[in-house]
C-alpha cells in the first residue's frame, strides 16, 4: 500500500506528471510490445524467416562471385 | 461456459463479504432469473441458428461443370500466424526464372523487391545485371542496353500482349504477378494445375496445340507440362521433384501476389495481443463501474 501511495503522490496526483507519465509510458510500452511481438512471430515460425535460411544459400552466392 | 466464467470474475472481481452481503440481500426478489436465462439462451440459440441458415443460404449455388477443383494442401503458410517459408519462396524464384518466365512475364515485380526476402543486397544486384534492358534516350538520341539495376523489373518474354498470343497458338500466357489471388482455389489450383496433366478420357478430342488438363475450367489448356522431375537443380542440393517445384513456385506466387503477408500476420498477432489485453481492462472496467448499480438496493417506504 504504501508503494501505491507514494506512486500515487509523485505521479498520479498532479496532471502534468500524471500526463508526463502517460507520454513516457507510451513510448517505452510501444516499445516493448512491438519488440515482443516481432520476437513472438520470430519464435513461431522459427527456420522459416529469411534471416534463419541465408546462410544456406550464402555459400552458392559466393560461388557464383567466384 | 458463459455462467461459469461470468461467475468466477464476479467472485474475483468484486472482493466484498459475499457471507454478510448475502445476508443482508436474501429478502430481494429473484424470482423469474431462471427464467430470463432460459429466455436469453433461446435466444441466443435461435440467432447462432439463424446465422447460420443465412449463412448457408448467402453462399453461391455455381454451376459446376465438370471441372476439377483442387484439393486442400497444407502450405506451410496457411495457419493464421504462419510466414511464408523463405528457402521455399528462393526456390519457386529459381523455377520461375528457369522455367515459367520461359512464357509467363511477371510485370508487376522488381528485383528491389527480392531483398531482404530472399536475397541480399549484393546477390540482387547481380541477378538483376544478368538481364539487358532498354534505356535512354542518350546524348545523341538514341536507346541503349545496360544491365539490370535494382529498380528494373522482371523481364518480359514478350514485346506485348499480340506477340505472345502469336508465339504461343493464339492463348496469352497470363502475368504471373498476381496469378493466385486472381484464380479460384489460390496456390491450390496453379499447384494441382502444374501437376494435373494426363491423358484426355475417352470422348474428348483435342484441338492441336491444346493439352487436356481436369483441373483448367473447360479441360483444355494452351500450356503443356512444364514440371518434370529433375528439369532443374536447386542450389541448396532440394531434390528437385515435379512436385517439390510445383510447391515452391506456388510459395513463391503467393509471395508475388501478397509481399506483405508475413508483415500482415504479424501485424495480426500483435492486434490480437493489444485488443485482447483491452478487452480485459474494458471488461473490468465495466463490473467496476457497475457495481454500484448491480448491488444497490431501493427500498420504498411508506
């Protein structure tokens, strides 16, 4: 409770840090979540992506350089 | 499964002393709750049915020759979060190249558009300068070849749409840009289409030049087989079947005619993710904001 109350005195009280937080928070959970997401579809279609299959073709590339 | 849920996030939800609320609100009528329950059920019950019933009804009656519709398959792309397999699409690419630009141009395509998704930078700028494309005017007027840049797009095997009806016995060989989105059945039909060649049945003459295909609406198809067992080598040692480059190449159209649909599905995943958390504080926010109401109580006095 009192680590409710103190966040309630410093942020939550006043409008312009309530809305300072509201901006900050945004950024960092917009942030956040995408970052998770991406990884979340990463993991589900792990071997599938582009980035997991290059190097199977990077050799043949190189060879065709050559 | 409605009650049960509704039951336990009440519980949850609204922490007070059921024991002495209860208490104190025995003497409220709740007589006709079952009732209005069954009600709400029948209800609900009868619009699930009528959906349905319109459902089914709305669905076109198509008259249906004999033409062959395809099969199911499972793309390794079909489930609601599933990205395309990129090894798969790289491979379609190369049969593509090899064998289907042969007839088909792909116009909507550009080789900027590969990178990233299945070549690098580099390696698209090299196949882009494999091909020669027609540029200028130069100082003097005149036009000019120079290798492919980036920017180009796929080479056409024809001039226009009348040369390649006149190489080709009169039928066009459609762009390949958006083939499965513009057919019935998607990479379905191009990959039943691809290996569906037999012999005509009984009764069925061909004109010359037709090949006789069950799942192409009328059976008879300009194109012959294109797909052989070995006709080509992929560069990552895939053994390359008939069949294995039908299914690359259908990865491979399904990407050209939707290059956002890994990004899409991703797109989803996260959607559902934001709206589904929302929903719960929505839904919170509504038991707390009806508390008051739900748990008044009015007494009239005399």
């Amino acid at each position: 409770m009192t680590l409710l109350n103190k966040v309630y005195q410093a942020v939550f009280r006043r409008t312009s840090t309530f809305a300072l937080a509201i901006v900050v928070g945004a950024f960092f959970f917009e942030r956040a979540f995408d970052q998770g997401g991406q990884t979340l579809f990463e993991q589900m279609n792990r071997g599938k992506l582009y980035k997991d299959v290059k190097h199977r073709f990077q050799g043949a590339g190189e060879e065709e350089e050559e | 499964m409605a009650a049960i849920i509704g039951r336990t996030s009440r519980q949850a939800l609204l922490k007070a002393k059921s024991s002495s609320l209860a208490s104190q609100a025995n003497f409220v009528s709740f007589k006709g709750k079952n009732a209005k329950k069954w009600v709400l059920a029948v209800l609900g019950s009868a619009t699930v049915g009528t959906a349905g019933v319109a459902t089914a009804l709305a669905s076109p009656v198509l008259a249906e020759g004999l033409e062959l519709h395809p099969p199911k398959f499972p793309w390794s792309h079909n489930g609601m979060f599933d990205a395309l397999d990129a090894a798969s699409v790289r491979r379609g690419y190369q049969v593509y190249k090899q064998v289907c630009a042969a007839c088909h141009s792909m116009e909507y395509l550009c080789y900027r558009n590969l990178v990233g998704v299945i070549m690098d930078e580099d390696e698209a700028k090299r196949e882009a300068e494999e091909i020669m494309v027609d540029d200028g005017p130069d100082e003097e007027g005149n036009m000019f070849k120079r290798p492919g840049k980036l920017s180009d797009r796929f080479p056409a095997p024809y001039a226009n749409a009348e040369a390649a009806r006149a190489a080709n016995n009169g039928a066009l060989p459609p762009d390949l840009s958006y083939i499965v989105n513009a057919r019935h059945g998607g990479e379905d039909y191009v990959f039943a289409l691809l290996l569906g060649y037999c012999d005509p049945p009984a009764g069925i003459t061909l004109r010359e030049g037709l090949y006789y295909n069950p799942y192409f609406p009328g059976g008879a198809i300009g194109m012959a087989q294109a797909l052989y067992n070995e006709i080509i080598e992929y560069e990552d040692g895939t053994p390359a079947t008939a069949s294995q480059c039908a299914k690359d190449v259908c990865t491979f159209l399904r990407w050209a005619a939707e290059p956002e649909h890994d990004t899409r599905k991703q797109m989803g995943l996260k959607a559902l993710m934001i709206f589904g958390a929302m929903l719960a504080v929505s839904y919170y926010i509504k038991r707390h904001k009806w508390t008051v109401l739900k748990s008044r109580k009015i007494a009239f006095k005399n």
